[in-house]
C-alpha cells in the first residue's frame, strides 16, 4: 500500500492499492492490520472511497487510542521504516 501525508486532527489517510475483484458499497469496512504497528491486531474501518473509484481504497482513521495513535506517530517519522514485520 501507499500512504499519503498525514491531515489536520491527528487523521491519517491511507491509500491502498485496490485488489481487482475487490467490491464494497457505501457504509462497508475493511479489517486493516499494521505488522509494523501490531503484527496480530486488526482493526476494522469505513472505506472513504467511492464505490466507482477502481484503483484505490481510501481510509481515514482518526488517532482515538493507543493502535491509531501509533499509526499517526509512524507516518510522523522523517524517514519511515518499513512496513514489514
């Protein structure tokens, strides 16, 4: 996946590489795990994306508790580690 800059409030927006047969209609989730941030947790998330949007998935979390607040601080790093475990 692909990540874009953090935004104002302590929301992080990611940009996920949409898999080909992949379908959702507005109100779904995703169940979305961060080896780097817990390799064994997963967090379910509204897709933001529209439905026609064919190539992306968007997310937007919010940094409300201790799993989001360290996704906020990884992507604050200068230089990112990987995202590997």
């Amino acid at each position: 996946p692909s990540f874009s800059p953090l935004l104002s409030l302590q929301v992080t927006h990611l940009v996920i590489e949409r898999p080909q047969f992949f379908r959702y209609k507005p109100g779904d989730y995703v169940y979305l795990n961060i080896p780097a941030i817990a390799a064994y947790e997963w967090h379910p998330f509204t897709i933001s994306s529209a439905p026609e949007q064919q190539e992306t998935l968007w997310l937007h979390v919010r940094s409300l508790g201790q799993w989001t607040n360290k996704l906020y601080e990884y992507f604050q790093q200068p230089e990112l580690p990987s995202l590997e475990p």
